[in-house]
C-alpha cells in the first residue's frame, strides 16, 4: 500500500481553512464487548500537516515496521481516532469545548482506506468516512 491504511483531514470550519497541528493518537480496542469497559492499546501517532491532514499515520511502504502495523488492522476489528482539539484552539488563542474528539470505527476490511474527515469549530465538530 502507498499510503497509510487510515489517513485523516481536519478542517477548522470557524476559520475556513485545514488545521495545522493537530495532534492524533490512534488506538485499536482488544476487548470489545461493550463501549463502556473497552480496553484500547495505542497504535500510532501522528499531527496534521499544513494542508490539515495526516496521510503517515500507520507506515509507508513494504518494509518491516510497515508490515507489522498494517497487519495489526484486523477485519472486524474496532478502532478509534484521538484528535487533541484543546491543544489547536489554544495554539489558535482560542478556547474549546471539546479538549478532544475521540472517533471509534470499525475497519471491515483491512485492506480497504478508510479516510476520517473531521469539521471541527470551537463548539462543534462532525465527522464522516471519507474516501
């Protein structure tokens, strides 16, 4: 695969422009039998570029590393998305409602992209699987 698996775009919609650093965690769930006492372990981490997105999440390439995380995305397996709001609003010097926005998902096929667009303001923020 040329790119990661999962990339992201985050938008500051209050500003009408990408949001620049952004922090990004990624985590995957190892035990998920209800979404109140799920496990999470961490998988990658990454920050939004200057055009807002974060296309080096999991490794590039064939090599090792590359292969090893991209074969931790498992069908059915559950994972989630961190982005640190508080943290780009304060860079911003602007305060935030959200310090940050946790989005779960299922990758149903790993060999698959899955693209997480996130529009984001100091108040609100929505999401959708991109492509």
């Amino acid at each position: 695969m040329s790119k990661s698996p999962i990339t992201c775009h985050v938008l500051d919609a209050s500003l009408g422009r990408p949001a620049a650093g952004v922090q990004i965690k990624l985590q995957v769930c190892y035990s998920p039998s209800t979404a109140s006492n799920a496990a999470w372990d961490p998988l990658a981490e990454g920050e939004t570029d200057s055009d807002g997105r974060c296309l080096n999440l999991l490794p590039l390439g064939n090599g090792k590393e590359a292969q090893e995380k991209h074969a931790q995305l498992k069908a059915g397996g559950t994972y989630k998305i961190i982005f640190k709001t508080k943290q780009y609003f304060e860079q911003t010097g602007r305060q935030s409602f959200y310090p940050w926005v946790e989005i779960p998902f299922v990758v149903n096929n790993p060999d698959e992209h899955y693209h997480i667009p996130l529009l984001l303001s100091p108040y609100s923020y929505t999401t959708y699987r991109g492509s």
